[in-house]
C-alpha cells in the first residue's frame, strides 16, 4: 500500500511539473510577440510617416513654386532617407544627436 502511494505520488509530480513547464513556455512566447508585434508597427508607422510628410512638404511646395516634379522628387527623397534615419536611431544603431554638441575641443 505504501509503494503504491509513493508511485502515485511521484506520478503526480511530474505530471505537475510538465505542466508548470508547458504554462511557462506558454507565457513566454505570448508576451515576444506582442512586443516584436509593437515595436514593427512602431517602425513601419514611423518611416512611413516620414516619407509621407516629404511627399507632401515636394507636392506643396511644386504647387506654390512651379517647380514640378523636381520638389517631390527632392523632398520624397529626403523623407526616405529622414524614415530611414528614424528607424535606425529607434533601434538603436544609431545614436541620437547630442544637445549643445560643439565641435570645439577643450
């Protein structure tokens, strides 16, 4: 009777403990990807809009000053590169611009 007890409680225990393992992985894995789900989202929304604004900065300023395609051109070119710059500096390749930077050395 004692034996059996014991087995059944050491059965118990590793059914336990797979299940304590199966929710921990569970967890894990939900919490990743909602975070990778954001920070994408964060970055396709962040050079998307910087390429829009140029876009739209070329467009207003082809309208008032007559110098169609070349504003768009310009200014679509420098949004793409200002969203690349952006996605770069929000990873963390890049490091943001100091404030009071002098070129001076002391």
């Amino acid at each position: 009777m004692v034996d059996s007890l014991e087995t059944r409680r050491q059965e118990l225990e590793a059914k336990l403990a797979s299940k304590r393992k199966d929710d921990e992985d569970k967890a894990g894995d939900d919490g990743g990807d909602r975070k990778g789900y954001a920070l994408a989202v964060k970055l396709s929304s962040e050079f998307i809009a910087a390429v829009f604004v140029g876009a739209i900065l070329g467009y207003v300023l082809d309208t008032y000053a007559g110098t169609a395609p070349w504003g768009m051109i310009i200014f679509l070119l420098l949004g793409f590169v200002a969203g690349v710059l952006n996605v770069l500096r929000s990873v963390g390749a890049v490091e943001k611009p100091k404030v009071g930077y002098s070129s001076k050395e002391d």
